[in-house]
C-alpha cells in the first residue's frame, strides 16, 4: 500500500520514492482537505483530523533522521511536499513547519541525550510546538529579547513574554530563547535556548487575530516563574541560544520559500481556468493580451521561484552553509506569491474580492510569508552581507 511508504522506519531514503510521498499526499488533498478549507478557514478552526492524517503520513518527523523515528527527508524533496500541500492550503504547512524548526535546532545542536529524549516524540507528532523567538518588543533584532533564565539548583527559573508563536495553543512545548547573561557582549553570547513543555507557569494568555494564515494557532505566551530542568538546555552549556536559533532558520527559510510557490502555482492555476471560461467582447478573457501579460508573468514567477527553491534545498542537503541561497528563495518566492496573489484577484475582477472564492484567501495569506522567518527587507541584507563576504577584494 502507497500510505505505508510514509510510516515506515529503517529503510533508506531513495529518490524513487519522492513521486510516490508526493502522489500519495496528492490524494490525501484532493480526496480529504480540498472540500473542507473554505470553511475551516472561515471559522479560523484548528483542522484536528487534517492533522491526525499529516501525523500517520509521518510529515512531523519529515526532516527528522530515521534513527530518531524520522523519515530523514532531504529538504528538497520535504520542500516539494510543502509546495504541494500550500497549492491547497498553505496553513496546513505551518503546523509541522514551525515544528520541524524546533526539531532541528535540537537535532543539530541538542546532546545525544536530548536527542533520544525528544526527537522520537517530535517525529510521531505526540509533542508538537515550535521556535519561540519574538517577543512583543522585538522580532528582527532578536538579541533585544528580555525573556530571562536564572540557574536555580537543577533547574532554570524563566520569566517573560513570548508573541506569535505558531502552535503555541494546540503545541506542547516550545525551543525557548531567553537571556541567561542580560549584560554580555556581544549581546548573543549571553543567549541560551531550551526545550520547554507545557508545566506550571507557562501559559496562553491569548490566541492572536490574523489577516491570513487560519486554522494555525499564533499565541501569546508568558512564563511566570516557571521552571525548566537544566537537562533541557540545548547542548547543555549557556550562550550559544542565538546561534542554535539562526542555523534553524536556514530549513524555515527553505519552508516559507516552498509555501510562496505553492501559493504562486495556486493562484496561477485558479488565473488561468478562470480566465478560459469568463467571457468579455465575445471570447474568454484569456484571449484579450491584457490578461495574457499576466499569465505570462505569473507563470514565469512561479517558475524561477521553484528553482531558486530548488537550490536552496540541494545546497542545505549538501550540510553547505545556505543562508545567502535560502534568503534569495524566501525572498523571490514570497513576493512571487504576494504579486501572482494580487493578479489573480485582478483576472477575477468582482469575484476576486468575494469570499465564495478561494482567490481572496491567497490575497490574504501571501503577505505572512514577506514577513515570516525574517522580513524580506532583512532577507536583502543577509543576502547583500553574503555577497560582500564572499568576495574578497
Ligand atoms: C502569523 C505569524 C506567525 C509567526 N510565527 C512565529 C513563531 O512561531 N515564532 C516566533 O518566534 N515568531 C513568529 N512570528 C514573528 C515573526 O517572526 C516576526 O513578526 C518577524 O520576525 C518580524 O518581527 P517584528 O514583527 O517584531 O517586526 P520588527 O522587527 O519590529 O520590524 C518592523 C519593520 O522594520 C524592518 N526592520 C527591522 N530592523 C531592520 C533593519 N535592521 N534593517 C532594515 N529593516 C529593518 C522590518 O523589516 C519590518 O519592515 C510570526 C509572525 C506572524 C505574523
């Protein structure tokens, strides 16, 4: 049976076996989520039964190594899943996106230990969460945060506010950025992360209101004297929280790139039928060049978006440093949606603007991902501070 190539453990990842994952995804949404967005979005209602399906499919473990319970996905082909699902509703991605960042920051930098504690409990989706790193007083300049960790015997102490965290209502734990050295300098090296669950003193204190981007859960949440084991530092020694937050940010970068074509080949899709059935002056729209202009455009975008995507995701597989590549495919593939999004609304004149269509949800969800793991203006200058340093004069 096709599902089972998705659950199934100790095997080796071949590349075969991507048109099979993403042929069997390919059915799951048109049989079971295509029919059911609209409304689930509509009432902003977390899609449960969506994600009980994603965690049978096995996609909250997608980047995690096999033998941490994983299916050790490379990011190129996890990239294409996320394309696939975002062309039917991008939401959906966020929940085991901002998860699988969480899960590498403990991959990539957690003791064995962490690893064999929470790795296996990340794959199957039982402990869902995600990266908290904003806080209602900064979000770019992260070192600006004020959440504070102070060593109290076996534990940590932490006090503080963290905003926008995805998952932080339905999840049951989160990768925790804090200060344990307010005064260090640089201001980074005072910054340790750790892996925090839900316990006394960590709370919701509200579900946030969004433009776009439903069903997904963003929270507020404060930690009042609440307390985490020492155990629960990542890597187990302090200082190094900034670094373990950026290195996971190069797969969501990859991610938020993947979720921008799904939503560019969205609204192309949606563009091009539309504009073959609607008639004005006595032929279908897409006969008039006007609208041709657009079609040419859109199409070429999702195209180039793909491939930056593309090679983004190769080069993370390499274990190469990737920040220039995944910035450039954050920032094209974001604003590829942003404008195929914004041209689909126009081809549909009226019926753009109408909720009894699905064009003016991507209109509504493209923004998220200018803004999402690093606003674009930032995107620029990582790429522009890349390019500088990778040419010595
Ligand atoms: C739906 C949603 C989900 C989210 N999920 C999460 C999550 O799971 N975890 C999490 O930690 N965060 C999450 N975020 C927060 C998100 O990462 C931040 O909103 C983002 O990093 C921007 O931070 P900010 O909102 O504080 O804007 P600011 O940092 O205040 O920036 C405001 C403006 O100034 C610009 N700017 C700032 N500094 C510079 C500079 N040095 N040079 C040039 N321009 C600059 C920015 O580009 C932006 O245009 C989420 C946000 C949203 C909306």
């Amino acid at each position: 049976m096709a599902d089972e190539i998705l659950n199934r453990t100790g095997e080796a990842f071949s590349p075969e076996d991507e048109t099979q994952i993403l042929d069997v995804i390919g059915r799951w949404l048109e049989r079971d989520v295509v029919d059911k967005v609209m409304a689930l979005e509509a009432a902003d209602e977390y899609p449960h039964e969506m994600v009980e399906r994603m965690k049978e499919f096995g996609l909250f473990g997608a980047t995690i190594a096999q033998e941490y319970g994983g299916l050790g996905l490379p990011a190129a082909t996890y990239a294409k899943i996320v394309t696939t699902i975002s062309e039917v509703w991008m939401s959906l991605t966020g929940i085991f996106n901002s998860h699988l960042i969480m899960a590498a920051a403990v991959e990539r930098f957690g003791t064995e230990e962490q690893k064999r504690r929470f790795l296996p409990r990340f794959a199957t989706g039982e402990l869902r969460g995600a990266l908290a790193l904003t806080e209602p007083n900064c979000g770019t300049d992260l070192q600006a945060i004020r959440t504070k960790a102070v060593r109290d015997g076996d534990d940590y102490v932490i006090n503080g506010t963290k905003t926008w965290i995805s998952n932080g209502i339905e999840g049951g734990c989160v990768a925790l950025l804090t200060k344990t050295d307010a005064d260090a300098e640089p201001r980074h090296r005072g910054m340790t992360m750790f892996v925090a669950e839900k316990g006394p003193g960590f709370t919701v204190s509200r579900k946030l209101k969004k433009l776009g981007y439903k069903g997904i859960d963003s929270a507020e949440l404060v930690f009042g004297d609440y307390r985490v084991p020492a155990d629960n530092l990542i890597g187990g020694a302090e200082g190094h929280g900034f670094h373990h937050a950026v290195g996971g940010l190069e797969l969501g970068r990859i991610n938020v790139a993947a979720r921008g074509v799904g939503l560019a080949n969205a609204a192309l899709k949606e563009a091009t039928a539309y504009s073959q059935v609607r008639e004005t002056m006595g032929k279908p729209i897409c006969q008039h060049q006007a609208i041709q202009l657009k079609l040419g455009d859109m199409a070429t975008r999702c195209h180039a978006a793909k491939l930056l995507t593309e090679f983004a995701a190769k080069a993370y597989d390499s274990g190469e440093r990737c920040d220039m590549e995944a910035g450039m495919a954050k920032l094209y593939a974001s604003e590829a949606a942003l404008e195929n999004a914004t041209e689909c609304m126009r081809v549909f004149g009226g019926y753009g603007y109408s909720t009894e269509f699905p064009v003016e949800r991507l209109y509504r969800d493209a923004p998220l991902m200018c803004i999402g793991e690093g606003t674009n203006e930032m995107q620029r200058i990582i790429i522009a501070r890349q390019l500088i340093a990778r040419n010595p004069v």
